[in-house]
C-alpha cells in the first residue's frame, strides 16, 4: 500500500509516499530561517509559510514518486498510484496542524482515498524504522521496544509492547530537552535552533562540564523529567557573569548545560531499562541528531548489553512525513481509517 503523508505540525512543511517501511520520496520545506530571527516558531508565520509552500511539497513528492514508478509519469495521473492519505493530527501548532490537515481532507476527497490521522509522536517513534527506497536496512521489527522521544516539544520514555501499542512510562513536567536547549542558547544570544550551535560549541573545546549544573529529577525514582529548575540555575549563573567573562566561557556554559541535559536523558533511560527489562531502544526527534548525546546513549545501551536503533537517515531525526506515512501503513493493516473526514479535527495536545 502506497502512502502519502502530510506533516505540518510545526515548523516544517513534510510531505511524502512511503511504501510499507520504504521511503519512496520524503520532502521537507524548512522554515527555519523565517523563524531565526524570532528566537522560535512564530505562529502566524509559520501558517502563512505552510499555506504557501504546501501545494509545491505535495507535488514535488508525487513527482518524485513518479521518477520511481514510471506507470505513473503524467502528471495528470499522478494520484492513480497512491492508495491512501496520511496526515498529522497533533500534537502541534493549531494553525499549523489546520493547514496540513485541510490539504490532507482535500485530497482524499477529490482522488477518494482513505484518510489516516496519525500522532506525531508515534511517528518519531517509527521514524526507527524506515527503509529508504531499496528496504534497506533489511533488520526486522522485534518487540519490546523502550521508545524514547527526544525533540523540540517532547519528552517522553514509551514502553512499546507491539505495533500501535503504547504505555508512557515517563515524559517531561515542564519543558522539553529541545526547548531546554533552545532557551539556553537564546539566554546567550546564540541562534535558533539552539541545539546544532550548541552542539557545535561544545565540540570545539571536547565537551567538558566545567560548571556542574543541577540535574532535575535525577534522584527520583520515576521516569518523569523537568528541566526548569537546570533552566533556572543556568539563568541566574548566566546573568551574574559579567558580560566579558560569559564571552570568554561561553563554550564552557553550553557544554556544561548539554551535559546536565544529557546526562538526565541518559540516566532516565537506563532506569526504564531496568525497570522493565527491555533492552532493545528506539528513539527519535531533533535532538537525536546530536553526536554526543549518541554516543552515550550507545555506551549506556552497550553496557546494559541492549542495541539502540537510530533514525537511519541524518533527515530523519527532526520533524519529516516519512515517519508519519510508516506509521500510517500500520494503521492501514489494523483498519483504522478515519470514519467521517468532516469530524477530522487538530489535536494540539495528543498523548500517545
Ligand atoms: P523536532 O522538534 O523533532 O523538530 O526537533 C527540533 C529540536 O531539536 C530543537 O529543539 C533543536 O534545538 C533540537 N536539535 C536539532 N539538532 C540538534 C543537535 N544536533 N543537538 C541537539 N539538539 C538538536
Ligand atoms: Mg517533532
């Protein structure tokens, strides 16, 4: 079953067809440097940017579909080769979710296909999964699964005991890793997305936690997370440094706050294994992408004689279709369609 999927949940317009696991085409139209400026997603902008460019994404994942299956080169005929839409129901930006999910209705409508409404958390959790266009890597799916969420607006350990069959063993009380990350780096007038430049910093002087930030939550026993109380340490710490000294220990403070964040995220997941017993991870969203924060995961996972899979393609990590179109073929299997597409609505804030 061919899928294409919609994900307009926040600040990237994502479209794409996906076949099962394989990734057949996956277009993401980034609005990032509408939103630098602002220091984070700016509502209304990122609205008017999705309206604009959804249509030119919708198109160019169904032309580049067709560059895969030749039966389908006209362009008129562009749709015959899909069976079924997808598209994000939240959690997310309203207006944002609203313009995805308009396009979504609208196509289903005109070709009379199949609707399928997915969580974008499921699909982070998916993103795991994928296959690019040859299914490659060939590994089977083999549950249980620990699912850790690691993104812009989530936190979250998820104990997956089969396909679409989820239990929230912990998330985060306050703000989430990504957030956490993006605040920080805002504090020291560094550039949105916080994350990458963070990342970038504290590479260069080999990563060294010079400051000792408070680790939230660390000692309790449950997996929950917060990491207001590092937010604020870091702040007032910041704000007592005299202009000159925060510039000089700039990459100290950030490679210092990565750390604590890391290190809860880290810490927090090696409890869940041991709580539970299982090994095997998955994890997704943007803060994945980063190197170190691999790295220890990896090492952890290792020492808990676990395997930890990443969203195999670097695009992968942050927000995409792809994840939500495998997500769907799941969904599609288990026969849950949308019944009435008129009562499809957006759900900003969606639990799994
Ligand atoms: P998402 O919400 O999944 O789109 O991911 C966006 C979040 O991931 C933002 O908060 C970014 O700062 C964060 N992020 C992206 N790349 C990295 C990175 N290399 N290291 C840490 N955080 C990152
Ligand atoms: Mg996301």
């Amino acid at each position: 079953m061919k899928i294409l999927a919609i994900d307009t949940s926040a600040d990237e317009t994502a479209v794409a067809v996906v076949e099962g696991r394989r990734i057949i085409s996956n277009v993401i139209y980034s609005q990032i440097d509408i939103h630098k400026k602002w220091g984070g997603i700016y509502p209304t902008l990122a609205k008017q940017a999705h309206e604009e460019r959804i249509d030119g994404v919708v198109e160019k994942a169904l032309k580049r579909f067709m560059i895969y299956d030749l039966r389908f080169k006209n362009i008129e005929r562009y749709m015959d080769g899909i069976d079924a839409i997808a598209v994000t129901q939240g959690p997310g930006l309203a207006i944002a979710l609203e313009v995805g999910i308009r396009k979504a209705k609208e196509l289903a409508i005109q070709y009379q296909k199949p609707l399928i409404a997915v969580n974008h958390l499921e699909g982070h959790l998916y993103s795991c999964f994928a296959q690019n266009r040859f299914g490659k890597p060939t590994y089977e799916i083999k549950f249980p699964y620990l699912g850790l969420i690691v993104s812009g607006g989530h936190t979250e350990i998820v104990l997956i005991k089969g396909h679409l069959q989820y239990q929230v063993l912990g998330e985060t009380l306050d703000d989430a890793a990504g957030e956490a990350l993006d605040k920080a780096a805002k504090l020291l007038g560094l550039s949105y997305p916080g994350g990458p430049v963070i990342e970038q910093l504290a590479q260069e002087i080999g990563q060294i936690d010079k400051y000792h930030f408070p680790r939230p939550m660390l000692q309790s026993r449950n997996l929950d997370f917060s990491f207001s109380g590092l937010k604020t340490s870091f702040y007032y710490y910041v704000r007592e440094l005299p202009e000159k000294e925060k510039i000089k220990s700039i990459k100290y403070l950030v490679s210092s706050f990565q750390e604590a964040v890391f290190d809860v995220i880290v810490k927090k997941t090696e409890s869940a294994i041991k709580q539970t017993g299982v090994t095997n991870i998955i994890i997704g969203g943007g803060v994945c992408a980063n190197l170190y924060l691999r790295k220890r995961l990896r090492a952890m996972v290792k020492k808990n004689n676990g395997a930890i899979i990443f969203p195999p393609f670097k695009y992968l990590t942050g927000d995409n279709a792809a994840m939500i179109g495998i997500v769907a073929g799941y969904k599609a299997k288990a026969n849950q369609f949308v019944k009435n597409s008129d009562h499809l609505d957006r759900v900003t804030r969606m639990s799994l």
